[in-house]
C-alpha cells in the first residue's frame, strides 16, 4: 500500500505515550499477544501507533510501506463501479491468510493492520477468526477501530484491547508549534480537533477541510433559531445527495458528532466552563443558544443527537433520521 508524503509526516504518535511504551516493553519481554484491537475516534492517532510499533517489531532497515513482511488491508474499490465498498470483504482476508501462511521473507515477524475492524463484513469477519484462533508464530495483526462495541464479538473476544483516548489540546499545538504553525492558530486548530491529532494536522495542510468544518458548524448553529421544518432542510443540505448508501451514513456520523461537540459546549457554556469548550472560536453564539436552550433543552438536544446517530448505525435512511431529528429536537 503506497502512502503519499503527507499521510506518513501525519503518522506521529501523539500523546499516546502509555500505550506505547506497555507494548514495546511486552514486546521486549516476548510476551507481545498475536492481536491487538485499537480503539478510539477517527483520526486519534491509532494508524500512527500501530505503524510505530510495526518497524519496532519488524526492525531496522527496509522502510515499512517497501517491507515484504508488512501489510495493510482497508476498504478496497469495486472492480466494477470504481467506488469504494462498504465492506472489507472476504476475498480481501483470503488473500491475506494466503499471505500469513507464507514464511518471512526479510527477517522473523510478519505485521498486517486492518484499518477498519468493524468494516469487515460477517464473511470476512469469520474467515479472520482462523487467522485469530490458530496464530503462526511471531505473527502480530493489529486491528483499529472505532469502538470495541462497533466490532463483532467473535472478533473483539481474540484480541488484546488497547484504548486510544483523545488527546489534550496542548499536546496537539505543540506539535502543530513543531511543524511550523504559529502559536495562536495552533491552538485554535488544536481545540477545533477535538483530540484528534491528525484531524488538526488535516485542518493546517489542507484549508479546505478547516473551511467545510466550519460551513458545517454554521449550518448547524442556526439550528437554534430555527423552526421545525427549516431544521429539516438545513440538516438535509449538509449531506450530499445521492451518495451511496455507506457514504452517506458516514456523512450522516460526521454531522452528528459535530452536532454533539457543539451541544456538549452549550452545556459547559451554561456550567460557567468556557475554558473547556471545543469552538472557542463561536462562544458568543454558543452562549446564544445557551440562553435559548436552557440547561435542559440542550440536554434533550444532546440525547435527540445520540438517538440520531443510534438510528443511522441501524440503517435507517438519512432523511428518516433528519425528520425524527427535527420534530424531536426541542429547541423552543
């Protein structure tokens, strides 16, 4: 799998020190499991960690997207249509059990990452479970995702768990500091990521995602002032339309985890903890709709958001989820 120059520069490990160092000392000791499960929000840094602790245990020498003994296996694109599945699907992890059975060919261990654990479809999911149940030796698969819940269980239950929680703003505008940013826009962006680490980095290298966060927010906040059907229309025009099925749920996710930092900082905003908040940058319509919502509301907006995002996981079609969205989110 080739990686362009910027997606490698944004592999820093940021802020995940602990986890970092448990697996290096398991690693050193010979007691590093087969399977690890990394997990934690997008963007956090979990690619980055995996990939440091492949050339830890790949060593040395070759760099790893050239290493014959290191894979990553993703969401691959139909043959037929070009489009991205929804899917890691089983020819994918046939021919990556074909290519763990084969011994090392550059030194003892083989690493595979699977970006994506809780992509991989029931097909793929249980012909994985071999690889799991029955290890060749100095063997290590690392598999990321979201959350443990989102991964089947058959799955989750052969794997070591390793929690990647957000990282502290300060750390990230340190290293946004590092890579040239100065100081203030380091810590506006480094907020605005949410503890994401490459989230930021994305926001510094390429304005057009910082600006397509931030027309999202606007949209969103004039939520506030609006009645039931403008709601409806504004949540509608923040996900393209005809979007395959899979990308516009995960459209849909990006809406409503933005929604839900935003409530989250109404409700600091009324607790008197603006320090804390994510959009500094937006106080005064934070305190705004702060005043509209009253401590309850906003957390009955907050619990709508989290029903929202429950229903879209169930499949249930956007613009189902936005109309519920809308008539439930009490804003008066």
């Amino acid at each position: 799998m080739k990686r362009n120059a910027a997606t490698v520069e944004n592999s820093a490990v940021i802020g995940h020190e602990q986890n970092l160092e448990l697996l290096s000392r398991a690693f050193s000791r010979g007691r590093l499991a087969h399977a690890y499960l990394f997990v934690g929000p997008a963007q956090v840094g979990k690619m980055a960690a995996a990939r440091r602790i492949a050339e830890l245990v790949l060593g040395p020498g070759t760099p790893l997207d050239r290493h014959p003994d290191f894979r990553v296996v993703e969401r691959g694109r139909d043959p037929k249509t070009d489009k991205l599945r929804a899917d890691i699907v089983l020819d994918q992890v046939h021919a990556l059990r074909g290519w763990l059975a084969l011994g090392a060919l550059a030194g003892e261990w083989k690493v595979v990452i699977i970006d994506g654990a809780e992509l991989l479809n029931k097909e793929a999911g249980n012909a994985l479970l071999k690889s799991l149940e029955e290890p060749k030796d100095r063997t290590l698969i690392i598999l990321l995702a979201v959350s443990a819940e989102a991964v089947a269980p058959t799955v989750r239950s052969r794997c070591q768990l390793a929690v990647f929680g957000r990282v502290p703003a300060e750390a990230i505008a340190g290293h946004l500091r590092g890579l040239g940013c100065e100081t203030g826009r380091a810590e506006l962006l480094a907020r605005l990521a949410a503890g994401s680490p490459g989230r930021a980095i994305e926001f510094w290298r390429e304005p057009a995602a910082l600006d397509a966060l931030l027309e999202r927010r606007e949209r969103l906040l004039r939520l506030a002032s609006a009645g039931a059907a403008e709601r409806w229309r504004l949540l509608e025009s923040l996900v393209p339309e005809r979007l395959p099925f899979n990308e516009a749920a995960a459209e849909g996710h990006k809406v409503l985890d933005l929604l839900t930092e935003i409530l989250r900082d109404v409700l600091l905003v009324a607790s008197g903890q603006e320090q804390k908040i994510v959009h500094a940058d937006a106080l005064e319509a934070l305190a705004a709709w702060s005043g509209s919502l009253q401590t309850a509301g906003a957390v009955r907006a907050l619990e709508a958001a989290v029903a929202a995002r429950r229903q879209i996981d169930e499949n249930i079609g956007l613009r189902g989820v936005w109309g519920s969205l809308a008539l439930s989110f009490d804003l008066a």
